[in-house]
C-alpha cells in the first residue's frame, strides 16, 4: 500500500539549468525581448509534479553562497564553472516570486548547497514516516536513496520520468548499496563539480573497484593487489581519492528543521500568478495551470449538460456509460447534442482498465496536448 506521507523537494538550480539548456538551441524568447527559457524549463518541471503525483507535501531548495564546508576542503571546488548566464540571473527572481504566488515554501540556507539541504530534510522526513522524491536530474543524489527516500527525475526530450529506488541505483551504479554510490563519485571524480578524483579512474574501473573492494577506503588499504600503472597512480593520489570522497559526500546536517506544517501544498494567489504568467507571455502554460488547479474540470462545451456524479474508484466502470464516446458523430459540432462526462484517470487500476477498454474499441481518438 502506497504511503501517504509523500514529501517532494525539488533540486531548484538543477532544473533551472536544466530548463535552459534544454531550449539552448530554440531559446523562448518573449516580445520584450526577455530570454524566458529557464522559467518555463523549471516551471514546466514543477506543474509536472504537481499534475501527476497530486503531492500533500512540497517545497523547493535554492542554494546560496555555494558550499562554505567544501571550499575549505578543496579551493578549486567548482572553480572551473563558468558564469552564469545572464538569462539564468534575470530568470531566478521571477521563478522565486512565482513560488511565492503559488504559496510553495522555499528552503534556502547560506553557505550551503540545495544537495545538503534536500539531503538532510529528507533523512529527517523519513525518521517521521515520510516518502520523501527528490525531484532532480542529478546522479549525485542517489547516495541518499533508501526504502523511504528516492530520485525523481522530471521528464525531457520524449523520455518519461524516471524514479529510482533502491533497485535502479543498484543496477545503474553496479552496487551492493546506495551509499556505495559515494565511493563510485568519489573514484571517479566530477568534472562538472571539479572533483579531481583518482587519476586513471572512470566508470568502468570505480565500478569494478567497488565490486572488489567495496569501498574507497579498502580499495586505498589493499594497493598491494593491484598492478602496473594503475597501481602507481592510486598509491601516489590516496589523499586525493579520500578528499575526493569527502567533496562527493552530501551532509546531512545542515542546519533546517522539517516542518510538515510548513510544507503542506495550499492553493495558490491564482491572481498573483496571472499577473506574472501575462508579464512572461505563458498563455499555455497560464492554461495547464488553470487547469491543475481548478476545484471543477473547465467544460468542453457551451452547452449545458446534465450533471452526473462520477465516482472515482471502486466499481465503476470506464466506457460502459451513455454517452461515453461509443457513439460515432460525423459532425464534430454534433458534440453538444452528445450527452458526455470527462473522467480523470490517476491512479494504476484506472489506467489498467483504461487500456484495457480502449484495447476493445474499434476506434479511439487522442488529443495531445504540449506545452
């Protein structure tokens, strides 16, 4: 049975980048000439969310100052990043007003990064009973994945979304357990974090160093078992590949509180919103939005029709209705004459018996909608 204490802290940076990039090669470009690419990328990720997994619980991480405890260890610590871009700095305040519209509570703490901070709420949240999705694209986090604790990585360009427990980290990273995924990063190192890692190491090798070893710390103490080149280089660099390990480490005792009042997911100042959806030019997405936040499913039609309770489980039946769409209308415009219901599927029975009443039309129609 499904846990209903579900908590969903979104990894802010790593989706705004995301966003951006994302639409680096067709930027989104409104009529005053505003870059909105990393607004839409994120918000886009952040209504994903909300349409499909409905959460009781939310809140999103920003970092801020960069990681104090990491730069004291290693000076270079990201120093190879470049700037960001100015359309990400324009993007940010407007992304934080609209999370202050929608009444989404925003974690920030100075001199740590988004990582620690969704590192330490989700190990308190789990301790109170919590399923806690850390909703990001980056592979680091799944050192904190547990029975309680998973990634959740949006969907983008055609893929779906992933979500990785226990299972998936251990298939992806060819472990025994998630925080073994510390000494695979730590092996490895990060180009993008400028983890100098241990030289001569990539995938496949940290891979089959933890296979033998287990951990960074085995593999250092047991040099004697390798050979050649390799063994040089390991040998010369343990302080390097212990230091790089620790870079890779995300705390976990940052200094926040998990509040589940704090973070219960409340209606949105739909009217706030508006006025900042109108200033970038989202009118689809001023759409989606309407829509997922609606108490009522807006109507198709102009015409009246008569109203009829839909329940949303037990036995009822998809497709077995009046009116249900079996009919065959020549004219489209015929539709107002066609007594009909709207029905929103979300939960695994529903779509099961959904695909297995479409399965036995002899023809079914699909609007698709993009944003």
């Amino acid at each position: 049975m499904a846990n209903p204490k579900r908590l969903f802290l979104l990894d802010a940076y790593a989706l705004i980048f995301r966003g951006y990039y994302a639409f680096i090669k067709n930027p989104r470009i409104n009529s005053k000439g505003m870059d909105t690419s990393a607004i839409m990328g994120f918000m886009n990720s952040l209504l994903d969310v909300i349409k499909r997994e409905r959460p009781d619980y939310l809140a999103v991480c920003f970092d801020k100052g960069g990681s104090q405890t990491r730069t004291e260890l290693f000076t270079d610590y990201k120093a190879n990043r470049d700037e960001t871009p100015e359309a990400i700095q324009i993007s940010v305040p407007y992304i934080q007003q609209l999370l202050e519209a929608m009444h989404i509570p925003v974690v920030v703490k100075e001199g740590y990064e988004a990582d620690d901070i969704i590192g330490t709420l989700a190990k308190q949240a789990e301790k109170e009973g919590f399923d806690t999705y850390m909703v990001t694209p980056d592979k680091d986090f799944a050192q904190l994945v547990s029975e309680h604790i998973f990634m959740y990585r949006p969907a983008r360009m055609g893929n779906g979304i992933e979500i990785w427990g226990i299972p998936e980290v251990q298939e992806k990273f060819e472990v025994e357990r998630p925080e073994q995924v510390i000494d695979y990063l730590g092996m490895m190192g990060d180009a993008v974090d400028n983890i100098p890692g241990l030289p001569g190491v990539g995938d496949k090798t940290a891979k089959k160093f933890l296979k033998e070893f287990g951990s960074m710390e085995a593999l250092l103490d047991n040099t004697d078992q390798l050979k050649g080149k390799i063994k040089e280089k390991i040998e010369a660099n343990k302080e390097l590949g212990l230091l790089s390990k620790e870079l890779a480490t995300i705390l976990l005792d940052v200094p926040v509180t998990f509040d589940a009042k704090a973070y219960t997911l409340s209606k949105p100042d739909t009217e706030a919103v508006s006025k900042l959806f109108e200033e970038l030019e989202f009118r689809r997405m001023q759409d989606n939005f309407n829509k997922i936040f609606s108490d009522e499913p807006t109507p198709k039609t102009t015409a009246p029709s008569p109203k009829k309770e839909i329940p949303t489980s037990g036995g009822f039946d998809l497709f077995n209705q009046p009116g249900s769409g079996t009919e065959f209308i020549e004219n489209k415009n015929a539709l107002d004459a066609v007594e009909h219901w709207y029905q929103t599927i979300d939960s695994p029975a529903g779509q099961r018996l959904l695909l297995q009443k479409l399965l036995e039309q002899k023809s079914v129609c699909f609007d698709t909608e993009t944003t």
